[in-house]
C-alpha cells in the first residue's frame, strides 16, 4: 500500500477527535499530534496532524516517513523537494493553503473534482475555519489551494 493513501486511513480515523476545551489547540489527542512535530505547548495543529498520520502510517507499514517533520505549513511547502510539489492534487495528497504573512493551513486530500478538493483537516471546524478545534471533512475550491505535496 501506498504510503499516502495510509495516511488517509489514518486521518479517517480521527474524524470528530478535538481540542479539550475547544479553541485551546491542546488537550488529548491535539498534544500527541504537536509533540510528533517537537511541540509541546498550546499551537496551530493542522500541520502536526499530517504528519502524525504520515508518521503512523509509515510505522504501520514499515516505511521510511517522507513527509517532512515540521508544525509549520509554509515550512514544509518550502522545504520539500521540486519532484514532490504538484499543482495537480491526488488522492492522499498534502494540500497547502497560503493565507500570506506566513499563515496557511493544511490536511490530506480525500477526493477531488474539477472545481473542489474533499478534504480531512486538523484544526479546523464545519465552517472551514483554519484556527477551528476539530478534525473535520472539508470541500475546498481548488483555486484557493497554492499545491499540492506528493508524498
């Protein structure tokens, strides 16, 4: 199995897991997702998300995590390789938002059409918010998406 479509898996399976109290970005589960990444105080998850769900399903299917290890979105769109970014999104892809001012936002990729991308988001809320409390399916226009990460 791929190594992104696991990590899919994975987010699927935190659908409805939040903060506690919602809005803190802390509380059980949201610290174990932060301190896969080194954080270990109240901040931004989205990012942490995906790569804990990268980091248990590489260690689910014995795999090499390629996804880079990082709280930051911009970071990790900044730091990846050429041959990773696409502007083309798949199926368990790693989808960057850039807000500016260093803000952005992520989650993987569930499905997509030409107008929409279906995603699972950390972070975030029914509503899109990229500051929520929970994980949560999305729909995203694509237009709003700067890439995509190809792991």
């Amino acid at each position: 199995m791929k190594l992104s479509i696991k990590a899919l898996e994975v987010a699927v399976s935190q659908l409805g897991k939040q903060e506690s109290p919602p809005g803190s970005n802390w509380g059980e589960p949201v610290k174990t997702y932060l301190s896969s990444v080194g954080i270990t105080f109240p901040a931004p998850w989205c990012m942490a998300f995906v790569y804990w769900c990268y980091e248990l399903a590489s260690n689910q299917l014995n795999l090499n995590n390629t996804a880079i290890k990082t709280g930051g979105v911009l970071a990790a769109w900044n730091k990846v390789t050429q041959n990773i970014k696409s502007s083309t999104p798949q199926i368990g892809s790693v989808f960057i938002m850039d807000f500016g001012k260093g803000q952005g936002h992520t989650g993987l990729v569930e499905n997509f059409d030409n107008q929409f991308i279906y995603t699972i988001e950390g972070n975030t809320n029914d509503t899109g918010s990229r500051e929520g409390f929970k994980v949560s399916r999305r729909k995203r226009p694509r237009s709003t998406i700067k890439g995509y990460l190809n792991y």
